[in-house]
C-alpha cells in the first residue's frame, strides 16, 4: 500500500513538472520548432529506454512494425501539434483538450457503452468546444487549428489503440513497452530529417535568442527526463493498481497541474478558462464513474483503451 501512495504521489509530481518544463521553454523561452524540441524529446526518452530495456527491436518482427505504423504516423502528429499548443495556449485549456480526444471514440464505434460513459464523451465534445471558443476569442486564432489538430491527431491514436487491441487487428502482439519504443524511434527519425530538411537546425543557430544560454538546455532535458519518468510511473501504476485507482491518480495529476498553472501564469478571461476546466474534470468524473458501472457488468473493453493510451 505504501508503495502505491509513493508511486501515485511520483506520478502526479513528475506529470506537473513535465508540463511545467515543456510550457518554460515553448513560452517563456519561445522555442518554437517543434520539430527540434520534439525531436530532441523522443531522443532522450528512447536513450532512457533502451538504458532501461536494451535493444528491444531484437524481439520485434517487421509486420508487427507494419501493424502498430498508424499509430506512429498519428503520434508524430500529436507531438507536433501539442507543441504548438501548449505553447500558445494555457497548461489548463491544454489539458483539457487532451481529455477531449477521448471523444473522438465516438466517431469510429458503433458498440459504446451508453450512461454515464456516453454522458462522459459528450460532455468532452462540450469542453472541446468551449476550448475553441475560448482560443478564437483569446489567443489567436490560428492557435484554433493546432489544437483541433491536436486533438484530432490524439483522438486518432486512441482510435487505433482501439482496433490494435481488437482480435481481428494483425500481427497485435506488441507490449506496452515494445509501442512506446517504436513510437519514439519513428517520431526522432522522422522529425529529425524534417527539421533538416527545412532548415529548422539553422533556423534555431541564427534567431534563437536563448541558444547560448544553460537555462534553455537544462530545461529541455528536464523536461525530456520528466515525460519519460511521468509514462514509466503511469506504467508501474497500471500494473500494480487497479483501473480505477489508476484513472483517478491521472485525474488528481492532471487537477493539481492545472490548479498550479492558474497560480503561476496570468491567463485573459479567467471565468472562461475556469469553465473549461470544470467542463473537462467533469467530464472525467462521469467518465471513471462510467467506469465502474461497466465493471459490474462486466464490460471492460473502452476503458482498457482509454486508459492504456
């Protein structure tokens, strides 16, 4: 019991510095190539897992590559565009969004629970909206399409969790380890030749005022060392844990995060911020408690994929 309270308290420390590293550099810093700084992102993490698990391509075979490859596409998208994001948008909106790409779910299966767990995807899509209106009406308006994207990119990923996990899905025998893996070495190779192949490198040598600055690059690897300590906590608490404490963990990280970036950053139109906030959470809250209603009956198949992604 004592290590799971410790390993929920990690999670929910390294998830808010992680999100706290990432906002630094993308806004007070203004890196903003997201090619780079993801890029570097997935480089560190694939460094830390392969100290941690070794060369973990020896065990994976080329159609399983082929069968996990939608994923990898619509990941290196959400990257992308959730650097955009969150580097224009509040930590809380942010957040937000990402709990609204649950809802994307509801576009690509016919076989939903209903209740709580459908009041729960509809009051996403509700959050969603609010997330657009308040990004038009604040922040500018292009930051409206990268979110979307964002959300669009994550909700497609889920999406292909979904089917992964599906019988008739091919050769879909890949752990979680063995994805994360791949996810990161398709996401730093391809990010890496298109920030080359744009000038992106020389873009950052040339304009980037914090380049020489040690703040800039410590930042980067926190938050680098963070994202990756935040999914191997989450991953501990996944076997250890049961389903619903492990929701509720990812909520409470996810309440605390936004809390502090309320405490720390000024934000314009707080009232429609705070709205978002309450729209997300509640969504969540019915989404768990959906949760525990489909556990009594015995139907475990959507939070499995929620929860694995």
């Amino acid at each position: 019991m004592q290590f799971l309270i410790s390993t929920r308290i990690l999670f929910c420390l390294f998830f808010l510095l992680s999100l706290m590293c990432n906002k630094y550099v993308l806004t007070t810093l203004g890196f903003h190539y997201p090619t780079i700084f993801q890029a570097w992102q997935t480089f560190v993490s694939l460094v830390l897992s392969y100290s941690r698990n070794g060369n973990m391509l020896k065990s994976i075979t080329i159609p399983q590559i082929f069968s996990w490859l939608p994923a990898m596409f619509f990941n290196v998208g959400a990257l992308c565009a959730g650097s955009i994001s969150l580097g224009r948008l509040p930590i809380p909106a942010f957040l937000a969004s990402y709990a609204a790409s649950d809802a994307l779910l509801l576009l690509f299966d016919s076989h939903l629970p209903s209740g709580l767990l459908q009041m729960s995807l509809s009051v996403k899509l509700i959050t969603m909206m609010l997330i657009v209106w308040y990004s038009s009406v604040n922040i500018l308006s292009p930051v409206v399409n990268w979110i979307c994207a964002y959300t669009i990119f994550h909700g497609l990923q889920k999406c292909v969790l979904f089917w992964y996990n599906q019988p008739s899905w091919p050769q879909a025998s890949l752990n979680r380890n063995e994805r994360q893996f791949l996810n990161d070495l398709f996401a730093v190779s391809v990010l890496a030749v298109v920030a080359v192949f744009y000038g992106h490198h020389q873009d950052v040598y040339d304009e980037y005022p914090h380049l020489n600055r040690s703040v800039f690059y410590l930042c980067c690897a926190l938050s680098g060392v963070f994202g990756w300590l935040t999914r191997m906590q989450l991953n501990v608490l996944k076997v250890s844990d049961s389903k619903m404490q492990t929701e509720m963990t990812h909520l409470l990280a996810k309440v605390v995060t936004m809390l502090a970036a309320m405490q720390v950053h000024a934000h314009p139109d707080t009232i429609m911020l705070w709205l978002c906030i309450i729209a997300s959470v509640g969504g969540d809250v019915l989404y768990i408690l959906g949760n525990a209603v489909d556990e009594s009956s015995g139907d475990f198949t959507l939070r499995n994929i929620l929860i694995d992604s």
